[in-house]
C-alpha cells in the first residue's frame, strides 16, 4: 500500500516518469491486479523506448493472464530493443518448454541462460533443459 501511495504521488508530480509507472505497474502485477498492471507498463513502455523492462513486466503480466501468444511476442520486443537481455531470454525459453513450443532460437536461448543466468538456479536448469531428449 506504501509504495502505491508514493509511486501515485510520483506520477501526480510528473505523470510522464516511466519508471514510476513501470515500479506501479510491479505493484499492481504482484497485488494480481492485471489489468492495471497492463497499463502502467503501457505507459512505461511508450516513455521508455530504449528499455527492456516494461517490455518484459507485460510480457509477465500477458503470461499471467494466459495470452501466451501476445507474451511470447512482447518478450520479443524487449530482445529488439536491448538485443541479449538475459531476463527476457529466460523468459521466453521457459515460456517455451511450458508450453511445448517449438522455436528454432530454444537451443540458442538455453545455451545463453546457461552461460549467463541471472542465479545459479537459472544456469543449472538451463544446463538440465540442454540436455534433455
């Protein structure tokens, strides 16, 4: 409730502050409130061009909501703008395996987040997914 208050507070000030909508948008995507969520990265996404991050919270968010088809899609925009971002990779190879999708960039994408997971926990399951049948 605290960070609601000061992020809205932010944006009251300056309503064209896109990481406050981005960080509002965090708040609202872990309250389950979708729909807000979607928003507030919809603005963060249109005042922050060049960044991966509200590509990547709608992403999460349009995964939450069971469009996997648009999530796979917004993930892909987050790669265009910041070519290499390893959390949208991760993402989107996990994505990919839960849902039994084939991409020809899987086996890039898991030899990416093997080498450069953000956790441990990343890499070795990336390390697991490669060698699977």
């Amino acid at each position: 409730g605290e960070a609601e208050r000061v992020l809205r507070e932010a944006l009251g000030a300056d309503l064209f502050f896109g990481p406050a909508h981005n960080n509002l948008g965090v708040v609202y995507l872990k309250q389950e409130k979708l729909y807000e969520a979607a928003g507030e990265f919809e603005w963060a996404r249109k005042l922050m061009p060049g960044h991966p991050d509200p590509r990547m919270n709608l992403a999460l968010t349009l995964e939450q909501a069971g469009k996997t088809d648009e999530a796979i899609a917004t993930y892909k925009t987050a790669l265009e703008v910041w070519p290499g971002h390893i959390g949208s990779i991760q993402a989107l190879a996990k994505l990919h395996l839960v849902t039994g999708r084939a991409a020809p960039e899987l086996a890039g994408w898991l030899d990416s987040v093997a080498l450069q997971g953000e956790t441990e926990r990343w890499r070795e399951w990336a390390q697991r997914e490669r060698t699977r049948p």
